[in-house]
C-alpha cells in the first residue's frame, strides 16, 4: 500500500510524503506518529500512517473512536515551520483540515446529500456524522492530524457500548448512501491534494475561511457552547480570520476558541 500511494501522489502532482506506513492493525495511527516523531533521530516529514483497523482509537474529549475494518483511519505528521505556521495557527490547520475532507468526500456523494462542517471540525452528512478529526500538538513544532472518516463500514456492525453516543450524535457512513464500496485509497489521495491546495492557497485566506463559513452547521443559527466552564448563547454569525466562532450574544460578539457546541 505504500508503494501505491506514493505512486498515486506522484501521479496527481501531490507532495512527496517520504514517510508511509500502512497496518493491519494498531492501536492508533495517531499514537504510530507521535511514536515516530518521538524515537527516530531524524524522520523524513510529514509522516503518514494508515491502519486497516484500530484496537484504541482515540477521539477528541477522551472518547474512544470506532474504528473498526473497511473505515479510513489515518494520521499524518507535520512539521509547522514547513509550512510557514506555529502552533496558534492550529485552530486554522483544524479546519482547513475538515474542509478538506469534506471536499473530498463530496465529490463522491450525489449533490442531494448535504455536506456539512460541524464546528471545530466534524464533518457532516445529512445531519450525521461522517468524519471526526484529533489534532495535537506532541512538540512546539509538530502537528499530529487524525482522521476518521466512516467509508465502507457497516452502521450494522457497531458495537454496543457506542450505542448511547451515537443515539445522542448519529453517524453516517459512505456505504449506506452510495450502497457500494469507495476506493479507500483514492479518498486518501483525494484528501492530500484538497489538503495541499487549502494549506498552499493559505490558511487564513479570505477565500478559505468564506467557504469553512459556507459549510457549516452552526452559522445562522443560535447555539450554545460550553467554554471553560462558561455557557455562552447566542447566534452564530461567522467564522473569524483565525478560526475561532463568532456568537451574537445580548451582550455583544464572543469570540469562541473553542468548546463543544450543542
Ligand atoms: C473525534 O472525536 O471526532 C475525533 C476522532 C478522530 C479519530 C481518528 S481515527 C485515526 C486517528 N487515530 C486515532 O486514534 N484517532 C484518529
């Protein structure tokens, strides 16, 4: 599987990513990166991990991420200073990531099914989810993006113990809308070349925080989001030059950073 990503990437122009590895199975793809980048003297960057299947997946809050067989469950390891960012542009490299998923999948899905971002980064289809995004940040200096995005897995095959969180946020999965496979791989490829495109054209560009702002759920509609603790409400009016939310409330605009929002 190597062999034919580098291949495809080629192919299509994408970066050159000297470092693929690819698993039966593991754990986490996104503990295999912060490993790498952790033990190796020197690691050619990014570095990108793919598993089959994964024993722990992690999800963003501490909740554990299905990840069973026929899934897309990847990680991709970055050094910021590559691509002319810091660690305060990670709330922008979030969402650039899940608009470029979004792009991606997209492009399979007929036009009658409504895509959509989920602020931070979930992506969304038909009002469930199809994709969530970990991003972390081991060192100064480094990004860890991991991504799960429900492709040809069964809804049927969940097991138990997820069934209370998916009552309360339901999922989606490519295979119940198309009623057959998608080439796992070819969506890889897809998303890497949305993501150098978004990366490469600039993450805080007017035109990428314009289309985040196209895409998602919350803006228009009134939210509420716990921050620290706080409960801010109010109406969703925009995404800011630096990714963060913006909400209307009766005492003025809040600029949330970040927070779940209901
Ligand atoms: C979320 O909670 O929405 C984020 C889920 C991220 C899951 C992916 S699957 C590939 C990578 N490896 C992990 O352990 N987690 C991420």
């Amino acid at each position: 599987m190597q062999k034919q990503i580098s291949d495809l990437l080629s192919t299509k122009g994408i970066w050159k990513i000297p470092t693929i590895e690819h698993h039966h199975v593991l754990s986490s793809t996104s503990d295999r990166v912060r490993k790498i980048l952790e033990t190796a003297i020197s690691v050619d960057l990014p570095c990108l991990v793919v598993a089959d299947e994964q024993t722990a997946g992690r999800g963003r809050a501490g909740k554990v991420w299905w990840s069973s067989k026929e899934a897309l469950l990847f990680s991709l390891g970055l050094e910021l200073s590559n691509f002319l960012l810091t660690r305060k542009d990670l709330p922008l490299l979030s969402l650039a990531t899940g608009l470029s998923v979004l792009q991606a999948i997209q492009k399979y899905l007929p036009t009658k099914n409504q895509v959509a971002l989920h602020w931070p980064n979930d992506v969304y289809v038909d009002s469930k989810k199809i994709c969530g995004i970990l991003i972390e940040s081991p060192k100064p200096n480094l990004a860890v993006l991991g991504i799960g995005i429900n492709v040809n897995n069964h809804l049927a095959d969940i097991p138990n113990e997820f069934y209370p969180e998916f009552e309360r946020r339901p999922i989606i999965s490519m295979i119940e809308i198309l009623d057959k496979k998608t080439d796992i791989l070819l969506l890889l490829v897809d998303f890497l070349q949305k993501f150098q495109y978004n990366v490469e054209k600039g993450l805080s560009s007017d035109k990428l925080i314009r289309e985040a702002e196209a895409y998602c759920i919350q803006v228009g509609r009134n939210v509420s989001i716990s921050q620290n603790g706080r409960e801010i409400q109010g109406l969703c009016i925009g995404i800011a030059p630096d990714a963060s939310l913006l909400i209307q409330t009766e005492s003025g605009i809040e600029t949330v950073h970040s927070g779940i929002v209901q």
